[in-house]
C-alpha cells in the first residue's frame, strides 16, 4: 500500500510539473516536498511572447502573516495558497488561504505604486528565482489579530499537497498601480500579465 501511495504522489507531482509548463507563465517550485517553515525556492518562468510585469509581494516577512504588512519599498498582492489532502481518485480543499479583508484596509491606506522598482519586470524568455516561507499557522498582529491556520490530521499526515497560484486581475491594477507607471512600461513594451499563474504540486510532509 505504501509503495502505491509513493507511485501515486510522484505521478501528482509530475503531472502538476507538466501541467504548469503547458502555461505561458508559471511557477515552478523547486523542492519535491514541503514542511512547516519551509523557506522554498520558487522559478517564476516566462514562456510567452511578451515582456511582462506583476505586483507580487516576494518580501518574506509578509508570507508568514495573514495581513499584507506595510513596506516602504514594495506594495504587492500576494501568492494563494493551495492546501489540499489527496485521497485515491479525490481531492478536496482543506484550507485555501486568500487575501484578507485587513489587506484591503491595509492597502487603502498606502498610495498607489508609482515606480517600476516597486514591481517585477520579466522578459520574454527569461526567468527568475524568489523565496517564499510557508508556515502552517499565518498569525496577525497587534492591530489585526486574525489569523488563520492549517488543520492536519495526523492519521493522514502524509497524504496532503501544497501548490501556489497567482493573479492580478483588471481591478486591481487600476486600483493599486498609477496610470503613469503603467503608461512607462508600456511604452518600454512591457504589459501586465492577467492571467493566473500557477505552480508544480508537492507534497507535504509533517514533522510529527
């Protein structure tokens, strides 16, 4: 039984490989598995035609938090977060941690971006790599208490999957870039890309 459950992971896990890479742009992370306060190593990859931006938050001090802390450097929207237990021929979301209403409040606060320092510009073609911690428990802070946590069942610990996506939609660019900003990289032929990007699937491991 152990032997299938090892045969049926590392199918999942290539076939998440393939199907990200069918993708234009993709996430591609690079260790086969996960534990708490893992701090991965992820490949943002551009495999379209065009030189693109996003606003994504890759400050590490942020991924650890179920709010989008203030940073006088970068304002950014943030990775999903897939958290999923797989069983045979099913699989079923346990917990998929999204942005929150205090990240709206905490957005609402700061002004636009207004520099392309602020943003990650990728050629078409190229890639590039970042850092991101995932923890079990997201906690909030003196303001915002909320937080919100992964719930493991230790009889199936070793039957859950992590993956990642990312999207930064119409609205929200409009809402959080400066039209000037966006205005310069187009005329330095760089769009935004709206399309949701998704990572690889792998497994987690408990510690337990």
């Amino acid at each position: 039984m152990q032997k299938i459950l090892t045969l049926f992971f590392l199918f999942v896990f290539a076939l998440g490989m393939a199907q990200s890479k069918k993708a234009d742009v993709y996430f591609e992370i690079q260790q086969m598995e996960v534990r708490d306060s893992t701090l991965l190593q992820v490949k943002l990859v551009n495999h379209s035609n065009q030189n693109i931006w996003l606003a994504l938050d890759t400050i590490v001090e942020n991924q650890e938090k179920n709010f989008l802390s203030y940073h006088a450097f970068f304002k950014g929207r943030r990775m999903g977060e897939h958290f999923q237990e797989e069983t045979i021929g099913e699989r079923y979301t346990v917990v998929i941690t999204n942005r929150s209403s205090c990240d709206d409040e905490v957005l609402n606060a700061m002004s636009k971006i207004d520099s392309p320092n602020s943003l990650i510009l990728l050629e078409k073609g190229r890639s590039m790599f970042f850092s991101y911690l995932f923890v079990l428990k997201k906690g909030g802070n003196s303001k915002y208490s909320d937080s919100k946590e992964y719930v493991v069942d230790t009889a199936k610990k070793d039957s859950y999957l992590f993956s990642m996506s990312y999207v930064m939609d119409e609205g929200w660019i409009n809402s959080n870039v400066d039209y000037n900003t966006i205005d310069m990289l187009q005329k330095n032929n760089y769009v935004p890309y709206k399309g949701v990007i998704q990572s690889n699937v792998i497994k987690y491991i408990s510690k337990k």
